[in-house]
C-alpha cells in the first residue's frame, strides 16, 4: 500500500468552539478556520463572540458565526445547536471548552452555589452538548468532539477541587460518548496543562515560574500551542483516535 501523509484539512467543515471568544478557545477556532473550517464562536458575551468572529472571517476567508451563550444553562444548548445547524447544515467538530476555575481559600468557603456553578459550566453543559451535537453527528455524516479538560482532573489541587471534579468528570464522559456515538463519531480529551490566558493574570507570577521548574518544558504554554493538539483531533489524522485523554501540559507532574 502506498504511503500518504495524513490529513489535518479541515476543508468543508464546520466547527463549533464554546468559550471560543478568549484564551485556548479563540487559538483553537482561528486553527480551525486556518486548516479550512468555518467556526461558531459561543460564549456569554455577544459582543466579544462577533468581534472574534469578525477577526477570524477577515484574516481566513472562513464563515464565522457568533453566538452568546451561557453553557450551564441546560435551556440555552438547544437554541445554540439549532442556530449552527440552521446557519450551516451540519458540525464536523464540537470543542467543549468553555470553562471556568474560581479559587478559594478553604474547602468551607465553597458554597453550595459555587459548586453548582462549577458543575454546570465544566460538566453539565458539556454533557447536554454532546448529547445534542453527538446525535445529530451520528445520524449525518459523523464528527469529532473534543472536551477540554485539565491536569487538576488527574492531579487535584485543595483549592479547586470542584473544579478538578468537574474535569474529572469531563474525561469519564469523553470515554463514555466515544463508546455511545461510535464508530462514527470520535470523543477524545485534551488535559491542559498552564496557558497563560486570561486565568493567569491574577496569578502570582515569581511562584508560577519557581513551580514551573519542574515541569519538563520549564514554562507556562502560549494559547497556540494547544493548536496542534485539537487539529489532529478535530481532523482526519486520528481517524483510529476515540476515547483518548490527551494531556498537553509542558510535562506537568
Ligand atoms: N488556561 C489554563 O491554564 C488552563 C488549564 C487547564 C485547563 N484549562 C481549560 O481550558 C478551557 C479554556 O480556558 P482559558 O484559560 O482559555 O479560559 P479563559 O481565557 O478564561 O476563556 C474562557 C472562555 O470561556 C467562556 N466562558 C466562560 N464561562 C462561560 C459560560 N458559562 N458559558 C459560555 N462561555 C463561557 C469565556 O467567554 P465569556 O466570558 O464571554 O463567557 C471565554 O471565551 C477551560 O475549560 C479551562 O478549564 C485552562
């Protein structure tokens, strides 16, 4: 059999990002429309969702839709998934990515709403989306699901561990949607490490890089370099990748 090269073209197809207006989500949708793809933008906030999408659209030629969303609201998914179908016909690919990790200082200052919140926006809306794009995927042409998640699912730290339950919860589901939507459509994972995105502007940056000596790579990750990463999900060149949990950390330990 003659060797190819596989495809990372994303040429005809369309892809919906959550929480695509800022940070890994906005790198992500403008890889997606560099490989071929046109893009949905959702997040909460309107106007910064058109904003991206207007940046996208003029600097790849792609279609790009924005559209404001709160991902934990179980009610808004379904207006969310028909507006893209209306829009485009079809999703390629759905990257669950929204999300959010409030910090604390004792595990007895979490209140009830604070877990919720955790809950709905990291787990719940990512699991109402993939129930609503998942089956459609399965009963047209197929798709890729990505679900971002994080390190903290794997390595809990004390003060984000609904957070860390959350993603945790996330990689049981990607492992679970593979099975319930295959073979035709792929679920995989990518367990992010530290991006500097909006998140770390309120870190303390000397203790970040005295921590960041023992990871590997030494250092934080720039938003594009989770890029890589979701284009070889999103496209043909994991055709036999499903189930996975991918971790992109800078070897995070
Ligand atoms: N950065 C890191 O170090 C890191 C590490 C591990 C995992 N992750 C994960 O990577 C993903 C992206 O993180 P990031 O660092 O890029 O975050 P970010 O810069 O804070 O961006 C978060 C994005 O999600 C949207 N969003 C937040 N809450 C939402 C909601 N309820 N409904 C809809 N959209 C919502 C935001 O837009 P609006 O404000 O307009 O809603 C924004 O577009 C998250 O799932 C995060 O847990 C990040």
């Amino acid at each position: 059999m003659a060797s190819r090269s596989p495809s990372f073209d994303l040429s005809g197809k369309v892809a919906l990002v959550t929480g695509g207006s800022r940070g890994l989500g906005r790198a992500m949708a403008g890889g997606f429309a560099a490989a071929g793809a046109d893009v949905v933008i959702a997040s909460r906030d309107g106007a910064s969702c058109a904003e991206c999408a207007e940046e996208i659209a003029g600097s790849t030629g792609r279609r790009a839709l924005p559209y404001a969303v709160h991902v934990g609201h179980w009610d808004e998914l379904d207006g969310l998934v028909d507006a893209v179908y209306r829009e485009f016909g079809r999703v390629d690919v759905l990257v669950n990515n929204a999300g959010m990790s409030p910090v604390y200082d004792d595990v007895t200052d979490v209140t009830e709403a604070l877990f919720d919140k955790v809950i709905d926006v990291n787990l719940k809306g990512a699991f109402r989306l993939m129930a609503l794009v998942g089956s459609r995927m399965a009963a047209g042409e197929g798709g890729s699901i990505i679900n971002i998640s994080s390190v903290a699912a794997t390595r809990p730290r004390p003060d984000v561990l609904p957070y860390a339950a959350a993603k945790a919860g996330l990689n049981a589901l990607t492992v679970g949607f593979a099975h319930a939507f295959g073979p035709t459509v792929r679920c995989n994972a990518i367990m992010a490490g530290t991006f500097f995105t909006d998140v770390s502007k309120h870190w303390d940056m000397a203790a970040f890089e005295a921590r960041a000596q023992r990871f590997a790579l030494k250092r934080g990750g720039r938003p594009d370099e989770i890029v890589g990463a979701a284009l070889y999900l999103a496209s043909d060149a994991s055709s036999y990748t499903t189930g996975a949990i991918l971790s992109v950390d800078g070897g995070q330990p």
